[in-house]
C-alpha cells in the first residue's frame, strides 16, 4: 500500500494542471476591454488606478469560478499536486506587482503601470504555467514582451496596450486552450 500511495503522489506531482479555463480567460479578456475603455475615460489618475484595479478583481473571481468548475468537471483536485504549485508560483509576482503599484502610484509616477503590469503578470504565467498546459508559459511569454514594449511607448500608448495585453492575449489564449484542453 504504500508503495501505491508513492506512485500516485508521483504521478499527481509530474501530471500538468489541465483545469486552467480557457473560456474563462475568455472572459477576463472582455472584463479587460470593458476596463480599457473606462479606464481611458477617468478624469483622474486615482479613477483610473480604481478601474483597473476593480477589474483585476473581477477576472480574478471569474478566473477561480471557472477554473474551479473546469476542475470539477473533470474530477481534478484544484489545490493539490500541479494546482497548488501552480499557485505558489504565480502569486509572489503579482504580490510584487501589487505592491509597485502601490509605491509608484503613491510617488506621482503611474505612467510605467501599464508595463510593469504586463511584464509582472507575464512573468506570473510563465512561472505558474510551468505546471500547466504548455501553452500556458507561452502565454505569459507574450505578455513579457508587451510589457517591454509598453514600458518604452509614450505614455498616450497605455490603454491600447492594456487592452491587447490583457484584453486581446487572454481572449486568442482563452480560445486555444478552450479548444485544445477542453473548455
């Protein structure tokens, strides 16, 4: 018996975290458009700062429902083995992206939000997708370079920049995964 119990925690600790939604993603990339758009339209840096941040709670609920669910379906442990990791690693980035906002925010300096949003949120992909689908780091990969590119683009840039981040890379991604792993 427990040379069973080691072979299936073995297993579980190598299998990849399959749950992740893409019509999940799907929907984060129209939360993020909605947001662009309003974002856009904020006549202070404080509203704007609130848009983005109310819609980053936004996709973060719709992203742990539909993850949840896709898990579920498929009788997968959402926290345990790949998911968890998966968790440990993509959380210590968008912690520090948090707290940047913050301190730049507080500085008067929210011009480098956009692409130190996107390189931090890319960079938490790439690492909590090591245990996921394949596709995944490839995702976050793409949200790395446009956080480079947003970081060096005049600032009148931004919003067009967040939208193709979070709004175009989520919902072409979503739709791959959707189709390639199951909804």
């Amino acid at each position: 018996m427990d040379n069973l119990r080691f072979i299936r925690e073995t297993m579980e600790q190598a299998a990849a975290f399959t749950a992740v939604s893409g019509w999940g993603m799907v929907g984060i990339g129209l939360v993020a458009f909605v947001a662009a758009a309003a974002a856009a339209r904020q006549p202070t840096p404080a509203r704007w700062l609130e848009t983005w941040v109310g819609a980053g709670v936004v996709a973060l609920c719709l992203s742990v429902w539909t993850t949840a669910r896709k898990a579920a379906r498929a009788n997968v442990p959402v926290l345990s083995g790949p998911g968890r990791k998966l968790v440990i690693s993509f959380s210590p980035p968008m912690l520090v992206g948090a707290l940047l906002t913050f301190v730049l925010f507080r500085a008067g300096l929210t011009w480098p939000l956009p692409g130190l949003w996107l390189l931090l949120y890319g960079t938490a992909v790439v690492t909590g997708g090591s245990y996921s689908a394949r596709v995944v780091p490839v995702m976050g990969a793409f949200f790395m370079a446009l956080g480079a590119v947003a970081l060096f683009a005049p600032p009148t840039w931004s919003a067009a920049m967040l939208a193709a981040g979070f709004g175009g890379l989520h919902v072409a991604f979503g739709i791959l995964i959707a189709r390639r792993y199951g909804g």
